[in-house]
C-alpha cells in the first residue's frame, strides 16, 4: 500500500482512467460462476475500518468538539470493536497500545 500513502490512487489521480474493461476472455467462467483467486491481486485498494459505537452523540456535540475533546464510546475497555473490509463485516477486533501507537488484535474472523 505504499503507492497510496500520499493521498489518492493512481485511478482517482488520473482523471483519463474511465471504467474497467469488464468483457470475459475467450475460454474464461462465466459471469454466474466467478472465480476470483484474490491471492493473485495483493495490489488491489480497499477500506478497513473499525466501528467504535458512540451512543446518544449529537449534532450540538460535534459542533463543540474542539482540539482535546474527549468523546466517550459505548464500548468498554475490553469490549469488541467490529472490523470491516469495504462495509462488509469480516471479524472482531480489541484495541491495544504497541509502544505509542493504537492497534488492534483480531479476536474473532468470520
């Protein structure tokens, strides 16, 4: 993922990329049976996030939120947080701290 440290993909970047030839191959499976190996496109972008409930936050408190706020989470200390590939739900998480940074250990893959 090093090519998207700066910002945008180069699809996003360069504005004559206008769709994906999606036309099948001579000899290739049909589009009712795809098989995509996606060991073969390590490259391929996509978003991980994580959902940390924030329980009966408002519009009034992001408008006061300042540099230093604290913001409150539903979530204990210990509580799961779920894990997310492109919207799609792929497994539980836990926060932890690995020297000064915030990571997450999965604890549960679906």
């Amino acid at each position: 993922m090093a090519g998207l440290r700066g910002g945008m993909s180069i699809a996003v970047q360069n504005p004559e990329i206008k769709s994906l030839d999606t036309t099948p191959l001579p000899g290739a499976a049909s589009a009712a049976s795809p098989k995509v190996d996606l060991n073969s496109m390590p490259w391929l972008p996509c978003m991980l996030t994580l959902e940390v409930p924030v329980p009966g936050f408002t519009v009034g408190d992001l408008m006061t939120l300042r540099e230093g706020s604290i913001v409150a989470s539903g979530c204990n200390q210990t509580s799961d947080v779920p894990l997310r590939v492109n919207q799609l739900l792929i497994g539980w998480t836990e926060f932890e701290v690995i020297d000064d940074r915030l990571a997450v250990r999965i604890t549960d893959q679906l």
